[in-house]
C-alpha cells in the first residue's frame, strides 16, 4: 500500500469526500493515511486538533473522515496491509451504534 502523495494531501484538505456517500459499498483503496487538522467538538465548541483519516480509492475518490473509530480501524488496516504487503485493498464502510446509542463509522475487509 502506497503512502499519501502530496497529491492526495491536498485533495484530501480541500475535497475530501464525506465517507457516509460510499457506507455499504465495495471500495478499493490504493493509499491509506492521515492529517492533523483543527476541528471544532461539536459538543464544547472547542478547537482541537484531531487526526482526519484518508482513504484513497482505486478509482480516484479520496474519502476523509475526523471519526476516531474509523481512525483506529484505518491503523489496523494499515498494519494489515504492510504485514502483507498489499499493494491495494477492497473495503466496505459501515455504519455502528455503540451501547449508549451513539452513531459512529468503521471499516470491513470486503
């Protein structure tokens, strides 16, 4: 699996699409990362700085989302795919509710 270019820096700061768009479908993701960018807690409205994870696909979309779910999932995924030196990797997006009923974003191997 490829690192982020510079490329997919920038589209993934200034056009990275929503992740909820592709929930359910079949991905194929060519490059794996992620970027520090100031967010604002929609509960406190304080600024933080959070990881935004990025997922480049194979057919040229790149998807970004500031969810630490689907961050921690995207470190796994990263691990995985050195371990076996994927050069690409098919995916889905799914949707969860934990416990207290909260909504929250993962991924699946597909």
């Amino acid at each position: 699996m490829k690192e982020l270019t510079m490329r997919d820096r920038f589209n993934a700061k200034n056009a990275g699409e929503k992740p909820e768009t592709y929930v359910g479908q079949k991905l194929t993701a060519v490059a794996l990362g992620e970027y520090l960018d100031t967010v604002t807690d929609m509960e406190t409205g304080e600024q933080l700085e959070k990881p935004i994870s990025v997922i480049v696909t194979k057919d040229g979309h790149t998807i970004t989302s500031p969810s630490s779910t689907l961050n921690k999932a995207l470190h796994d995924l990263i691990a995985l795919c050195e371990e076996e030196k994927l050069k690409e990797i098919d995916i889905k997006l799914a949707h969860g509710t934990s416990n207290a009923g909260r909504k929250f974003l993962t991924l699946t191997l597909a």
